[in-house]
C-alpha cells in the first residue's frame, strides 16, 4: 500500500492487489504492503494523544472544533473562549504564546504573546497606537491619545484626592501642563483634594472644572471666610467658593471689535420663523361637543396653542386670554376650550355652545414660549436665619474705568401685540407675603460711599408706574454708610424741573367721593411746630407761603414778590365764613402813635359793584 508522503495511500500494484482466491501471496509483496501500512499509520494522529506534529498542518479550509478550555500556555483555545476579556487574562497570565498580529510602530516586531502586547498599550505609547473616530459624517480619525488629551485631569499628574495627601505638586503639574485657555478637570472623590499651597498663580487664563460636591482643603485654599479667599474661590469675590465650573479670561490678550465689545461665555437661539407661527386647517364643530372632527392636518398642532376663527360666537383672538385653545390633539380631531383666563396656554375642554360648523376654516396660532438661559435653585424646607441661597451673584470691581453689571438690550424694530419688556420679575405663592419678606428689588450698598442714585430711568414716557396696594413707601431714616449711624433722609421726593419748561410737579385726584386727595399727619399733637406744606422762591431764600403744623396759613407777600405784577399774597375766593374765636389781619400792621386811619387795604364792594374801602388801625 504505497504512500506518497501527502497524506495520499495507493493499494499496492498487480499482482499483489487485487487478491486472487487460490493464489499463492508472494511474501515480497505481503512484506512491503505491511510496511506501508505501518509508515502510514506513523504518520496519522492517534486519538489517545499519543502521537504528536511533525510537521505544520494545512486544514484544507476546515475548522477545528470542540475545543476545550485551554489550561496550559501551549494549548490552544477557540475563538469564542480568546474573544473574551477574561480569556485575554487567563492568558496573559499564563504567558500564552498567541499570535496577535499587531506590529510594534517603533521596533516593528510581531508581540507573540498577550501579555506583551498589554504592556505595550500600558505603556506611554499605548495611546498612540489606539485609534478613535467621532461618529458622523466627516469624522476624521485621531488617537486615542490625542482624543483623550483633550482636557487635562489632575490625576494624569498623580493626584491622590483621599484629602490627606498632599495634591499641590499634581495640581500645579495639571496646570502647567495645560495650554493658554484651556482646561483642568477635577474630579469628585470622597476623601477630596488637600493642598499645602495655591496651584494656580494666575500667570495664564485656565479654565478649571470641578466635579459637583469636590472638597478643597489645605493652606492651598486660603481663608475665604474672612475674604482671603485663593485657589477654588472668586478672584474678584475671595468670600466665595467655587463649586462646578470656574473659568478665569485674561481680556488683556483680546483685542474689541470696532463699535463692539468682547463677551466671554454666550448663547444665542434661533427664534420661531413667521411661516412656521400659524397653520390653516378645515374641521368640523359641533354645538353641545369640545371636540373639533375631520381635521385636515394635525401635524405640528400641540396642546396650548390658540385657534382662531371667523365663526359666529368664536373667541377673537385679539388677546392671550380672549382665545379658544388646543387641549388635546387626536390623528384627525382636536378637543379645544377657552383660556383659562391667565393667557399661560391652560384650558378646559369645554362644550361648543355656537352653531355646528362643517368643514371650517381656523388658523392655528403657536404658542411658543421660550426661554435662553434658566438657572434654578430648590431651598428645601430648611428656614432658619443661617440659611440663605443667591440664584446669581455678579462682581463688578471698579478702581479705574467704568462700567456696568449687567446691560439689558431691549430692541424693538417693530410694533408688538403686547407689551415687551427688558426685565420681568414675577413669582408665586404667598409663605411670607403678608409677613412683608418678599422684596422684588432690594438695593443696597456697604462701604463708605451711598449710592449716587440707587435707580436712575432715562429717556422714557413713563418713569414709574405702580399698580399696588401702596405704589411708594418711603422710610423717613436712613443708615449712613460714612458714620454709621441712622439719619432722617434729606427728602422723600424730589423734582429738579428744568427752568425753561415746567409741568405740574403732582397730579391727581380723589379715588373715591368723601376720600381726601392728600392727607399729612403732624408729628405729634403736643406742642406741634413745623411746617406741613412750605412754598420757597426760586433762589430758595424767602418764603412765599406755608401751611403750619398747627393748621395756620401764612403768606409772606408782597415784601418778597420779587416784582411780581399779579396782585402778589393775594387770597382770592368766593367765601369766607368767620367763626367764633377767630381773628382776621388785613394789611399792614399799624406801628405809628396816632391813631390816623390806613385807607386801602380793604376793599368791599357793594351789589352795584361801587367800591367800599375801610381802614385798618392797628
């Protein structure tokens, strides 16, 4: 039986084979099939194990199944078992010499085993040889090294973060090592950081970025509770503590545009388009039901906007509470109702009272209410007088140039339904109300310097309007910040009119029949002195008139009239009704001795208007 060396036998050649039944076997023949038996039966694998490789095995194609787990290093493993993360360790414990086919990018060779091929990706060029694309399109691919060099974290530099160790080195390594602008991650740890000296001595602009709850500790942080305050608190505010992200801009490498200024952190939002504001649909409306059938299109429809419509008895429209709205939204029906009355996009389904309607024209009108920028803050039920949370808090130094907090640009271009407004203020609930602890602008100052005006409006029609119970309360003492003490305020309101156009200083009227327009209250009625009401000339040296405390009136015309022409001092009236225990002066008071009459100073006329003149003495 001849074998040919590749895996192929031959039954032995004529007359040997095939075997004749009578025919004598020549022992020639008989003796070198056996042996090509047994050379071919040395060549095979046993199934006992027994008989190894002598040679590298071609499989043809065909795969090697029913693998066992392998236990030694030299024993091979199926690819279900190598895909797996816990087979790479077992190998790589083991030294498993597996052919990973990955190449060495600086000495080119071939890692034979995966424990070699772990350490080189431990390795500092590990990164480098790991690829990472972004998903979408135009992605381009980078390493993973550079993806993850993106932001610096202090513990690339050996930040331990147990809040015992200490972390200044890796702190200060961190930024060192971060780029002009950028930034330096501090993650949250229990323990937190301890720093026994300030990481950052503001030599570059670094943006850093603290986990929420991240706690600093150490000589590193200062003393903010005293307003010396360093690394993790406020440049501008050392009283504060930084807790999420905190970015510090040097605006002294940025130039401003011409016209414009620089902004640091911003953001912009693209508004609703006019198109995209209304929809025209058809449906049907019947009396007796709040659901409108057979709608043409409820695509982009949604609960709170208006619907308008030209239908007897149909709500105009013309205002946000005057509207009927959409309370639910079907594949072709809408259930509406009227506003609630606050003009929030709220109602009720409510029946249609009108006639019913087929195949209607409305126009659907957005509501679409949107806000840039929210920023909200819980309190909890926590109320004690150590207990006090700002929303916002912004800083504004100024030892040299001026400036603003903050610039509110309201730009109207054209005429709106309602009104616009440049700061709203608003809320709910009434806990402390009627307590009067709820101030919609509280303006204060410390410092020794007050405020020049603590509210200026400039170049509008309308300088305050109040709509409340008690539109201005104006507290008569004042803390003075120079001397620390409690002063009474110079003036409660004061008009400063401008001399060649002056209008009324006060206009108004009775609210009610049988209510007074203006009432004052005298300081005590013990003694009362003082003036209620006291009228000055311009150059504020002499008196006109005044009305005293104790209820007198006195003018001081004609001697400081200034050379008024009109019957200056003069009291004009259609009546006056004297009552007992009471005196009235006219004229000048006389001083000479004699007892000559001073005619002119009281003037009677009769009913045919002839004049009566009679002399005063005094």
């Amino acid at each position: 039986m001849p074998f040919d060396g590749s895996g192929n036998f031959s039954p032995p050649s004529p007359p040997a084979f095939p075997a004749v039944s009578g025919t004598t076997v020549n022992s020639t023949y008989f003796n070198a099939t056996i042996n090509d038996i047994a050379a071919g039966l040395s060549n095979c694998l046993t199934q006992d194990g027994q008989a190894s490789w002598k040679a590298s095995q071609n499989s043809g194609g065909y795969a090697l199944t029913g693998l066992v787990t392998p236990t030694t290093s030299d024993a091979a493993a199926s690819k279900g078992y190598v895909d797996t993360k816990a087979s790479l360790e077992t190998l790589a414990a083991t030294g498993g010499a597996v052919l990973i086919g990955a190449n060495d990018a600086t000495s080119g060779a071939l890692w034979t085993t995966v424990q070699g091929y772990i350490d080189y990706l431990k390795a500092s060029a590990g990164a480098s040889a790991m690829g990472f694309t972004q998903a979408g399109a135009s992605a381009v691919t980078r390493t993973a090294q550079s993806k993850l060099r993106d932001q610096v974290n202090v513990r690339d530099y050996g930040a331990v973060l147990d809040g015992v160790t200490d972390d200044y080195a890796a702190f200060l390594a961190a930024y060192n090592a971060c780029p002009f602008g950028g930034s330096v991650f501090v993650p949250y740890t229990a323990g937190g950081a301890y720093l026994s000296a300030n990481p950052d001595n503001g030599s570059k602009a670094v943006r850093w970025v603290f986990d929420i709850g991240v706690k600093l500790a150490g000589v590193g942080m200062g003393t903010p509770g005293s307003g010396g305050g360093t690394f993790g608190s406020l440049r501008t505010n050392p009283w504060l503590r930084v807790n999420g992200a905190y970015t510090y801009s040097d605006l002294t490498t940025l130039t401003s545009p011409t016209g414009g200024a620089v902004v640091g952190d911003s953001s912009e939002f693209k508004s609703l388009a006019a198109a995209a504001s209304t929809k025209s649909i058809t449906g049907t409306i019947t009396n007796g039901s709040s659901v409108m059938t057979g709608v043409s299109s409820t695509v982009g429809v949604y609960p709170g906007d208006a619907i308008l419509s030209a239908v007897s008895g149909w709500p105009t429209g013309t205002t946000r509470t005057n509207c009927m709205r959409v309370v639910s939204v079907g594949a072709n029906t809408i259930t509406f109702g009227p506003d609630n009355g606050t003009g929030s996009g709220v109602a009720t389904a409510t029946a249609w009272a009108g006639s019913t309607t087929a195949a209607t024209s409305f126009t659907i009108r957005r509501r679409h209410w949107m806000a840039g920028w929210y920023t909200g803050l819980d309190t909890g039920t926590v109320d004690n007088i150590d207990v006090h949370y700002e929303l916002w808090n912004p800083v504004l130094n100024i030892t040299g140039a001026a400036g603003a907090i903050t610039e509110y640009n309201l730009n109207c271009y054209a005429n709106t339904a309602d009104y616009s407004r440049a700061i709203v203020i608003t809320g709910s609930g009434d806990g402390t109300a009627g307590a009067g602890k709820v101030l919609g602008i509280d303006i204060q100052r410390g410092g020794a310097v007050q405020w020049v005006t603590g509210v200026s409006v400039r170049n509008a029609q309308v300088g305050l309007f109040a709509n409340a119970k008690y539109p201005i309360n104006i507290d008569t003492t004042y803390s003075n910040n120079s001397t620390g003490g409690t002063e009474t305020i110079g003036y409660g309101v004061h008009f400063n009119n401008a001399p060649s156009s002056k209008g009324a200083l006060f206009e108004g009227g009775q609210l009610v029949n049988g209510a007074p327009a203006l009432v004052l209250w005298r300081n005590t009625d013990t003694s009362p002195t003082g003036r209620f009401i006291q009228c000055k000339d311009a150059a504020d040296t002499n008196e006109l008139f005044f009305v005293n405390s104790d209820g007198g009136i006195k003018t001081y015309a004609p001697s400081n009239s200034n050379g008024s022409t009109v019957a200056a001092g003069s009291i004009e009236c259609n009546g006056i009704t004297l009552r007992g225990g009471t005196n009235i002066q006219l004229g000048q008071t006389k001083t000479a001795s004699s007892d000559a009459p001073i005619n002119g100073y009281l003037t009677l006329y009769d009913s045919a208007g002839a004049a009566v003149k009679v002399a005063t003495i005094a």
